[in-house]
C-alpha cells in the first residue's frame, strides 16, 4: 500500500468528473496541477512527469468521490501511496470518506511504537490491515460528530480506545472514553484533548508533543488568505461559542503543525503559530452568525 511501483507512469489523460463537492483536498496535494474553478477542482493541465504522476494520484486516492480519474477511468491501486508520511511522526491516512464529509484523517505514531489515529478515513479492512503493520494503534480520537462515521468500525478492528466529546456523543454512543465540559486533558503521553466548543457543541482539537495540532474543523490554513482561519460560513453550532473557546484556550496552546480535518496543513515556527492564533482569536471576536454557506469557505 505505500511503495511506488517500478513501473512507468500510466498515459497521462486525467480529469474530474461532475461528483466533485469541492473539498480541497485535491488542491492540498498537487496545487501545482488542480485548481479551484467555478467552484469545483478542475485540472489545469496534465502531469508532466512521475512526480506530478505520482501526486495526482494521491489527489485520487484521498478524493472522497473518487472523481479524480485517468483516462482509463479506473485508479492502478500499485500508484496508491497513502498512508502518507508528513514527518517521520504524522502520517496523511488519504481515502477521505464522503461519509465524513470528506475529511482528512491521521496517524501519529508514539514513542512506544504504537499509533492513535485522529478522525477516520473510509472503512476497509484492507486499510486497517495495512495500519497495523506500522503498529498497533490504542486510539481513535474523533474531533466532531461530523467525522465520527467509521470510529466505532476502526476502534473495534483495532481494539483501540474510541474518544469523542459529550457534545457530540450522539454521533458515537458506544465511545470508550468522553471528553466533558470545557477541561483540557491529557490523554496520552505527551498527548492533550482540548475542548474547543464552536464548530459544533463537541468540537476538540489534539495536541501532541507541542509539535502536533490536530484542528477538526475549528480552524484551518487558508492557502487564499495566506493565514489561520476558522470557517464561520460552515459553523453549525455557534461562531460566539468559538470566539469564547478560542478565546480561553489559544493562550495555551504551542505547536508548529496545523493539521485540519478540511483546510490546508502548514508548519510553521511555534512562536509564529502563537502569534497567529493570538490574531485569529481577535478577528474571530468580531464575527457574527451567518446561514450557513459552504461555497464561502475561503480555501
């Protein structure tokens, strides 16, 4: 599942058809080649070589519609490079699920060997199988109801421990372990679950090693805005409620990767990110509520 075949790329001939939702998670992957037009990923031209090969396909196997496909119209699972390392400590588990609302999802490895992973891609077994020969994992962290889909199926595959906030318990009745109120709580070795009300009733976010900040959907780097951003269009529980909660909670809050469920990833200095959250705190201040909108998401 992770090593490139020796084979040459396929004939180029790639295209998008008309199941695309707009996601992003395309553009984060191969910018250079998908773009955003009319509100929906379009290809702005072929690869040109194995290395734009090679990320076009994996804007095709993390497109939750699968509407990424060559010419053939059906993906060479050889060229399937999830699950993807970012740094030798997060990998991108790619395979987004349209039941997730085609979000992304991770695994971060521990010091011990073991893995937790944060939100889900599709299920299959396939996939858990592959998971658990980088390790075993002991947790499934669910940010929101929203991405709460497939956490009973994985936890269980793996024996691992389900986690979601009371707020969003409805989504995963059967979680192991419920995160209450606003506390922020250590949940693993070097790993914090931080209560961040806002995006939806139990919306958390993850911090690992002060290095690692797994955002849900609270916030997000916007690649248009060039910044930190929340998606006050698509708030469904309240964008006062995540001012307040930025606003108790950024203050402490120290990492150098920005890691969303939706959005763009970054890495940045730690003392950079502080800043930029302190800023995202004060303008998020000044929003209002708004019906919710999803062709105003600024990716």
């Amino acid at each position: 599942m992770n090593d490139a075949p020796a084979a040459q790329p396929p004939a180029s001939g790639w295209y998008v058809d008309d199941r695309c939702t707009n996601c992003d998670v395309a553009r984060q992957l191969a910018p250079d080649l998908i773009h955003e037009v009319d509100g929906r990923s379009e290809l702005l031209r072929q690869p040109r070589d194995a290395a734009e090969e090679r990320r076009v396909h994996a804007a095709a196997f993390a497109c939750h519609t699968r509407s990424i496909r060559p010419a053939s119209g059906r993906l060479d699972e050889r060229w399937d490079p999830y699950p993807l390392p970012i740094d030798d400590t997060v990998l991108f588990c790619g395979h987004n699920s349209t039941r997730n609302a085609g979000a992304n999802s991770y695994l971060l490895r521990r010091p011990s060997g073991t893995l937790m992973m944060v939100d889900t891609p599709r299920w299959s077994e396939a996939l858990a199988a592959g998971y658990e020969r980088i390790g075993p994992v002991t947790d499934v962290l669910l940010t929101h109801r929203d991405h709460a889909a497939h956490g009973r199926r994985y936890a269980d595959r793996f024996k691992a421990r389900l986690w979601i906030h009371e707020g969003d318990l409805d989504a995963a009745p059967g979680a192991d372990r419920v995160l209450r109120a606003t506390e922020s709580v250590e949940i693993g070795d070097g790993v914090l679950a931080h209560p961040l009300p806002g995006h939806t009733r139990g919306s958390v976010l993850y911090i690992a090693d002060e290095r690692y900040c797994f955002s849900g959907d609270s916030f997000y780097w916007s690649r248009s805005a060039g910044d930190i951003e929340v998606a006050e269009s698509v708030t469904w529980y309240s964008i006062e409620e995540l001012a307040a909660s930025l606003a108790r909670t950024a203050e402490r809050l120290r990492f150098e990767w920005l890691l969303p469920g939706h959005g763009d990833r970054k890495r940045l200095p730690a003392d950079e990110m502080a800043a930029r959250m302190r800023s995202l705190t004060a303008r998020t201040a000044t929003l209002r509520p708004r019906p919710v909108d999803f062709t105003a998401v600024r990716w």
